[in-house]
C-alpha cells in the first residue's frame, strides 16, 4: 500500500532531496544540516513503523535503499564538487552503487527475480557514508571548514569497495546456483 506511514515518511525523504540539494549548491550548510537531520529521522521512523506495525510493503522495500542512494550520491557529487570532499571516494562510493545497480538489472534479466537483500556490509557502507555526510555539514555549522581525518575517508572507501565486491560475488552465486559450492 502506497499509503501507509512508512511509505509516505520514504516518498517525504524522497522529496527533501531538491531541497538538500539546492541547499548545498547555494552553501546554505545550515539549511542542508536540518534537512539531513530530517531525512534521517524520517529514515529512522519508516523503518521503526514498518517493524511495529508490520506495515512493509514491496513498494517499500524498494524506495527506502532508492531514497538512501539518491541522498548519498546527490551528497557526494556536490560535495566532491564543491571540495568538501575528495573526488576520489565519490568516484568510488558512486562507481560501487553503479555496478551495483547495474548488475541487479542483469541478474533480473538472468534468474527473473529481483530479490535483493542487503548485506551487513552494505549497511555498514551506507552507515559510513552517512555518517561522512553529517560529520561534514556539522564541520561546516560549527567551525565553517571542513577536515575529516584521512583514515575516516579511507576506511570509508574500503568498505564501500568491500561491500560492493560482496555484492557482486552474491550476484554470482544467484545467477549460476549450481557453481555455489
């Protein structure tokens, strides 16, 4: 049902997004802080409702990773491009979340189903991206700069890579099932 909470707290974070953007472009960091802090809460409260009420729905286990991955690569083109952050982990958060996409096109083609199921991995991934957005919108709120230790940057890039590595060879296994012992 398209009309349950969960679902419209996921089509609100959905909607957030050319505002977060345009919030970005124009280095109103405040704004965009506020925002994020409300498409996060909107993330937290979906999810929480679906499990409660036992309101997820197949519409939903579709848009809430669509809307995670608009607001991620939506952040990492215009901060790398606005060099808050390097252009490198965009570049590998976006290349990962491409192959990604793209190999589930192609195994939908393959096995006819689309059932994909996230990995710790890529939550962790996901998580640290996040994280990496709000560490540099708070930066920017509190000292007007923003320096995120390297090794958070790197660490970040490595799962990312990781987790797109484990969903490519889960991919693998779905799409040749009598390779997988």
């Amino acid at each position: 049902m398209v009309g349950n909470i969960p679902n419209l707290l996921t089509l609100t974070r959905i909607l957030l997004l050319p505002f977060f953007a345009a919030t970005l472009v124009y280095e109103k960091y405040g704004y965009a802080l506020i925002i994020f802090v409300s498409a996060a809460m909107t993330d937290l409260f979906d999810g929480y409702i679906a499990r409660v009420k036992n309101q997820t729905t197949y519409l939903g286990s579709i848009l809430d990773p669509v809307a995670d991955k608009f607001f991620l690569i939506t952040s990492f083109i215009i901060m790398s491009y606005s060099g808050l952050i390097p252009k490198w982990l965009a570049i590998t958060v976006i290349s990962r979340d491409l192959i990604v996409v793209t190999g589930s096109i192609i195994l939908y083609f393959v096995i006819h189903n689309l059932k994909i199921e996230t990995s710790i991995m890529g939550k962790i991934a996901s998580a640290s991206q996040f994280l990496l957005v709000g560490f540099v919108l708070l930066s920017l709120n509190i000292n007007e700069e923003m320096h995120a230790p390297m090794l958070f940057l790197v660490i970040i890039a490595v799962v990312t890579a990781v987790s797109g590595l484990h969903y490519v060879i889960k991919g693998l296994k779905m799409a040749n099932p009598e390779n997988t012992n």
